[in-house]
C-alpha cells in the first residue's frame, strides 16, 4: 500500500517536473524571438526617423546651394533616370525608322527621321537641364540672400539633427529598456522554475526506489530482452536480446528479411510483441515497460523513428511537416487552436524558430517552403531526420537512412549522423544495408539473421565473426 | 511635400499589411453580403438572389465542415444529410414546438452533434474507406426512418414548420435571420481557417496521408478522427439550425442521399482543402441554377434541365481540373499573368527591336 502511494507520488512529481522543464524551455526559447522582435521594431523606428530628418532638409539644401553627398547622388540618379529613358525612346526612333525603311526606300524617309532624332536630342538637353537646376541654385540670388539661406540652412539642419538624435537615443532607451525589463523577467522566471525542477528533482532521486536500477543498469538507454514476434507460422524475430547504450550509435545488421525492420516496429510498438520486453531508461529515476504504451505515446517517451519509404505531408511546405512532428511539445488546447490565442502564436513563433535550426543544421533551409512533391530522394530523407528532431528525441530510429542515396550523400550522412548525436544529445538506433556506412559510424553493432543474434560487438569484431561472414558470404568455415 | 509622399507610403504600407492578413479576404467578402443583403432591402437587387444567396451560404458552412473530414481528414461520409435534418428538427420540435429558449435549443443541438459525431468517429477506427461512407450512409438513411416515423418530435412525412422565431425574447424577422447567417458564416469561416492553420489540421493532414508516420508523430488516431466527425457534425447541425430559420419548413424527404452527393460534389468539385474553393463549389452546386440559370428563358421553361448544366459543370471540372475549381482559379491567374508578360515583350520588341 504505502509501495503504491509512493509510486503514485513519484509519478505526479514527474508530471510536475515535465510541466517546468516545458515551461522553462518555452521561456528559454520565447526570450530570444521577443528581443529580436523588440529590437526589429526599434530598428525600424529609427529607419523611419532618419528618413523624416533627411526630408526636412531636402528642401532647404536645394535653395541653399549645400551640396549633401545624399543630394549629390539624388541628382545622379535622376539624371541617369533621364537619360535610361531616352535611351529607349531613342531605339523605339530607330526601330520605326527600319519600319519606314522596309515600306519604301524614299531618300525623304532619312531626313525625316533625322529631323526627329535632332529633335529628341534637343528635347533631352532641356530635360537634362531642367533637372540638373532642379537641384542647383537658382543663379539671380544675391549674395546676401545666399548667405542668409545658408545660415537658415545650417540652422535648421542643426536643429533637425539634434531633434533626429534626440528621437534616437530615446528610441534606443526605450528599446534597451524594454530589453532589460523582459531578460531580467524572462531570468527571474527561468531561475524560479529552475529552482523548483531542482527542488523536485532532488526529491525524486532522493525517493527513487531500487527498482529501476535494479531492471537495467544506469548507462543502458534501450534494452531488449527475449524478444519474440510470430506472424502466423513465420517467427520473424526469435528470442532476441541486446541492450543500447546512452550516447552511442547502435546499428543492426541483417541480410534482408533478417527481421531488423520488424525489431524497429516492435520497439516502436507498431507490432505487439508475442514474447519478451523492452525496458527504456525513460530519465533518472524511471525505466519504462514500452510493451504498456500505445503507438502514438512513443514519442512522447523520446523515442523518434523514422520510415524507410519516405513519409511525409505531401501537401504541407517543409517547414510545416516540420511543425507536423512538433505535434507533441504543443500545449495549447483545442480551444486556444480554434481561436487562435496568442499564447498559440507565440508557441508557433518558438516551433518555427526551432525548425529553421533545425533545417539549417541539416542544410535544408532553401527548402524551407517548399512542397516536397518532387524534391530529391536525398533531400526527403533528410527531412524525414529533420523531422525527428524536432520533439526533443533521446533515441532516434533510423530505419535505413542510406538506401536510395548515393555514395557522396552517404559520406554526408554519416558526418550528419554523428552530428546530430553530439548536438542534441540523442542516442541512435539504425538498421542500414550499407556496410561502409554502419562501420564508419556505429560504436556497437548487432547482426542478425532470420531474427536470431549473430554477433555483438564493435565493428572490428564483427567483421572478424565468423558466423557474420557466412551469413553474408555464405562462406563454409 | 516629400514628407507627404513619406506618410502615404508608411499608410500604404500598413494598408498592404492588412490586405495581406488571411482573415482580410473573408471579412470583406462577409462586408459585401451584408451590403448586397442591404441593397436588396433598398429594392436595388431582386430579394429571391439574395434569398439563394443566403441558402447557399448556409450549404456552404454544412460543406467546409464535411471537408475538414474529407479533404484534411481523409475520411469519406455519405451521413451530412441526416445530422443536417436532426439539426432542422433540433430547432423545430424544441423551440418551435416546445418553446425553448433558442440558447438551451442551441446547447442540446450541440451535445447531439457532438454524440452522434463520437459515435460515427469511434465507427471510422474500425472501418475505413468506401466501407465507412456506406456505413454512414446507412446511418443517415436510419435517421430519415426516424424523421420519417417518430412524428412526435418530427411531424412525420407533413413536414415541420418553424415559424416566430424569437432570440432572447425578440422576434426575429426573415430580413435579421438573413444577416445572421451571414454573421454565422464568416464566424465559421474564420474558425475553419483557424482549425486548419493550426497543429490540429497539420495533424488530421498528416493522418490524411500516413496513418502509421501519424503515429509515430504522436498524433493519435481515436482523438483526431472522433474529433474530425465531431467538428463536421457541428456544422452540419449548425447548418441545420440555420436553414430552419430561414426555410421554417422541414421534411424528410430533403434529407436523402441525394443531399449527401450533392454535398460530396460541392466538396470535391471546389477544390477539398481550400475554403474559397469550397464556397464557389457550393455555389456551383446549389446557387448557380438559383441565381443566373433561373433567368435564362429556357431554364425557366424547363426547370429541371439545371441539373444537367450542374452535372456537365461537374464532369468537364472533375475532367480538367481534379483539384477543383480553386486549381481552375489559379490556372487562370496564371494564364493572365503568362499572358501579360508576353504581350508586353511582343510588344516592347515591336517598339524597340530585338536585341537588350
């Protein structure tokens, strides 16, 4: 009785302990859109000033004869506006000539349009002039009133400086304040939560019942134990055993229809196992029986897998079949869906944030809104490992990521493969027919054939086992 | 002068932005029905257009939920009809019949839908397909026997009427009862754009397209199709609600397969995922011979040959455009927009010659 109590404890502290660490990892998150967004607003309000100061002195330092560098390249460019148009008009005049030509070789034809050309000519000096006075003094000024519109000039533009620059600074205090107030709010929330998951957490491991060690040994993330799985008369996976370690890149080995993928749907608890179990070390304190959970639960455990014949959305962008697979970490209810609330949006704003590192780790951020219907094999297997990023994965599943990619897209996955290992931290699984691919990354290997354990060991080892080689070979020893 | 120009440009900005907000389209195409609605009150367009109108809306919210369960959910239903009718007698026999405040009728119709939605939902987990439309076809035609035979709460084969209808204790005219669907419409359409465009449609589109990457994501089957059938049993009944207080006539024989294709149709016809392409199916299907055709000499001669125009429409579109009217949509602005650039280069080769 007071066993089940305790138990009952320990799992609402658990409960409690996911709540702050996903309230504390939105806030981690949030923090960095909402300074960006702070900062975007201050740079665009400051954009907007310094045009306004730039407009007010326009028109003086045209009368005033004070030739800005910036009114200098205005009149460049209307000039240079003038003379694109006239460039075109010019061939338009010479291509209605050639028109005229081929009608009728008449000398009066020439002329005529000589003429016209003459007069386009002259028609473009007086543009250019025009436009050219547009932007110089006009000439009867006196002196003296030059020099009272100077003065007028250097004091307005003194004037609108300091009003530009006052604008500024105010602006940028008011953005660093506003800054400083979030951060400091933001870090006094995240040290809060931090403190109570310390808090709850020290409880937990100081409560923690022997039992969970007891099943599986600390280090050992995946254990699989007396596995069995019969399909009618066929058993396609026959007493199996291994365990996966934290960290490492565990591969299985087979040849085809050795029952690696049926191994894969078991532990992912797509197939019921007939026989045996699957212990997951699902955190310090827990190890989980995956035989009690159903399918759609798996993840939330941390265990990601993917498909070996690529599926996705076909009709969402790439980003959003990245949002797709974030399905888990949403907290927003229904309701919240339905009229979209803001904490809605501000979920979405973390989710998308997160995604676009995550394409960006993996090189995919051309592809960001791009349908998938019609991209590379290569490009769709690596956004079904995108995919698995995305709900903070402890052990991701691979189910034949190679096949179908040629050998310079191999190289990159398996650099990618042990990328994502040391980046989010997750321990992989991989079933793979590519032997140079398993022997480059994996630290342990397990080969099997018709569902039964071969060998265990290093890759080293494994290709010295002999009962691997005639599997493979079929080689009499 | 230039800090003039300076203001316009930051208001047309600001103005862009607007435009550019999903929900803009909607609300002023909402704003156009209440003028038109307004126009016809002022005499200026016939009443019975903007009756069709309003009974084309009221299909067409029936028709966005049907294709949250089909064009997102990937599950086929021939059974709109029956939740469609329940709603009418929902209506009817409690604030009709009964005298129920319109808030209490609203709250039972909704449980209702809701229960009967869970209840096709836990169906669709088992049977899936062409089995599930037959199974909820022949759920809708039970619903008709029960419309047909249980006269108490439906009147029997003479039909319900529904007429002084009151909302909190107000009468309402037809003319209130026509902006209330419009009210009720955009509501619906913004909340549909709200559902799809948030992780619950991206879920039942990722259920749509692979049940077991689904699940692997987490999403899980029993929620999101019992939610699916859930939500597009609301609008039917809500749909139902609707058409009572407009039609204040209802009879079982409306609420037949028939009903169900035509919906089906609409759906398909206008293109399953995109709302604008649903509201022009719909109107294809039901507003087209109500509005334009009606005043063709010949149609009004022969009154059923609309439904011979509605099938070619439907054939020559299913032909071409398997995506919907929507795709017919876009391949024309495609078509203009292609055609524009080429016109100006035939024509700037003209003008200038060949080369630059």
């Amino acid at each position: 009785m007071a066993k089940m109590i305790d138990s009952l404890l320990q799992g609402f502290r658990l409960h409690r302990l996911n709540r702050l660490r996903d309230q504390r990892s939105f806030l981690e998150n949030y923090l960095p859109i909402l300074v960006k967004a702070i900062r975007d607003r201050e740079a665009r309000r400051t954009a907007l000033w310094n045009e306004r100061a730039e407009a007010a002195l326009r028109g003086p330092a045209i009368l005033a004869d004070i030739a800005t560098p910036a009114l200098a390249a205005e009149k460049q460019a209307a000039l240079a506006k003038i003379e694109e148009r006239y460039r075109w008009r010019f061939k338009a005049l010479a291509q209605s000539k050639k028109r005229a030509l081929e009608r009728s070789a008449d000398p009066a034809v020439e002329t005529t349009f000589a003429h016209r050309a003459e007069e386009l000519e002259s028609r473009k000096r007086q543009t250019l002039t025009k436009c050219a006075l547009r932007f110089e003094t006009p000439l009867e000024r006196s002196q003296s009133d030059l020099a009272a519109a100077k003065e007028a000039y250097r004091l307005k533009s003194e004037a609108v400086q300091a009003k530009a620059e006052k604008r500024l600074t105010l602006e940028k205090a008011k953005a660093d304040r506003s800054v400083a107030a979030k951060t400091a709010s933001y870090e006094s929330k995240i040290a809060l939560l931090g403190n109570k998951i310390e808090a709850v957490r020290g409880v937990l491991i100081a409560r923690r019942s022997a039992d969970a060690d007891s099943m599986m040994p600390e280090d050992v993330l995946l254990s699989v134990r007396n596995l069995s799985m019969r399909f009618g008369g066929l058993l396609a996976v026959d007493n199996l055993s291994f365990d996966v370690r934290k960290g490492e890149i565990f591969g299985l080995i087979g040849p085809n229809g050795a029952g690696k993928t049926t191994i894969f749907n078991c532990i992912t608890r797509f197939y019921r196992a007939t026989a045996g179990e699957m212990l997951y070390r699902k955190n310090a304190v827990e190890v989980i029986r995956l035989n009690d959970y159903p399918v759609h639960d798996i993840i939330r455990q941390g265990i990601v897998r993917t498909f070996q014949n690529v599926e996705l959305v076909w009709e969402l962008s790439i980003l959003d079949n990245l949002l797709v697979a974030a399905h888990t970490v949403y907290r927003t209810g229904f309701f919240g869906q339905l009229f979209h609330t803001p904490k809605l949006r501000r979920e979405e704003e973390v989710m998308r944030a997160k995604a676009f590192s995550v394409l960006n780790t993996l090189g995919l951020l051309p592809y960001a809104f791009a349908i998938p219907y019609g991209l590379p094999y290569g490009i769709l297997k690596k956004i079904e490992l995108a995919r698995t990023l995305m709900a903070h994965p402890r052990l991701i599943i691979l189910d034949e990521p190679a096949a179908g990619l040629n050998d310079k897209e191999t190289e990159e996955l398996a650099v990618l493969i042990k990328k994502i290992r040391d980046d989010y931290h997750a321990t992989i699984f991989l079933v793979e027919h590519d032997m140079g691919l398993v022997m480059d990354v994996c630290d342990t290997i397990c080969a099997i054939s018709f569902g039964k354990k071969l060998a265990l060991g290093t890759p080293a080892e494994i290709q010295a086992d002999k009962l691997v080689r005639s599997a493979y070979l079929g080689e009499e020893s | 002068m230039t800090t003039l120009r300076l203001s316009f440009d930051r208001i047309r900005k600001q103005l862009a932005s607007i435009a550019r907000h999903p929900y803009f389209g909607f609300l002023a195409f909402g704003s156009i029905l209440v003028v038109l609605r307004l126009l016809a009150i002022g005499g200026v367009i016939p009443n019975s257009l903007m009756k069709s109108l309003v009974i084309t809306m009221i299909y067409a919210i029936i028709a966005l939920g049907f294709s949250l369960l089909l064009g997102y959910g990937g599950l086929a239903s021939l059974g709109t009809a029956g939740f469609v009718g329940l709603g009418t007698y929902f209506i009817g026999h409690f604030s009709g019949t009964l005298g129920y405040p319109f808030a209490a009728t609203l709250l039972i119709s909704l449980l209702g839908a809701i229960v009967l939605g869970a209840i096709v939902g836990f169906i669709s987990l088992r049977i899936e397909g062409m089995y599930l439309a037959i199974i909820t076809l022949g759920l809708s035609e039970i619903l008709r026997e029960v419309f047909k035979s249980f006269t108490a709460f439906t009147n029997g084969v003479n039909g319900l009427g529904f007429r002084d209808f009151a909302l909190f204790g107000l009468p309402v005219s037809d003319t209130a009862v026509d902006f209330i669907v419009i009210f009720v419409f955009i509501l619906i359409i913004l909340g549909t754009l709200n559902i799809i465009k948030s992780p619950t449609g991206r879920a039942l589109l990722a259920m749509k397209n692979s049940d077991s990457a689904a699940q692997s994501m987490g999403i899980g089957l029993m929620k999101y199709r019992l939610l699916a059938f859930i939500l597009a049993t609301i609008y039917a009944v809500i749909g139902g609600l609707l058409y009572m207080m407009d039609q204040q006539f209802s009879i079982p024989t409306t609420w037949s397969l028939d009903f169900s294709l035509n919906i089906l149709a609409a759906v398909v016809v206008g293109g399953a995922q995109s709302i604008t392409g649903i509201i022009l199916g719909t109107f294809m299907i039901f507003g087209l011979n109500m509005t334009v055709l009606k005043e063709i000499a010949f149609f009004r001669e022969y009154p059923d040959a609309t439904w011979i125009v509605s099938g070619l429409l439907i054939i020559l579109i299913t032909m071409f455009y398997p995506g919907g009217l929507i795709r017919l949509i876009q391949a024309i602005r495609f078509w203009l927009v292609k055609t524009g650039k080429k016109l100006k280069r035939k024509w700037r080769i003209h003008r200038y010659g060949e080369d630059d």
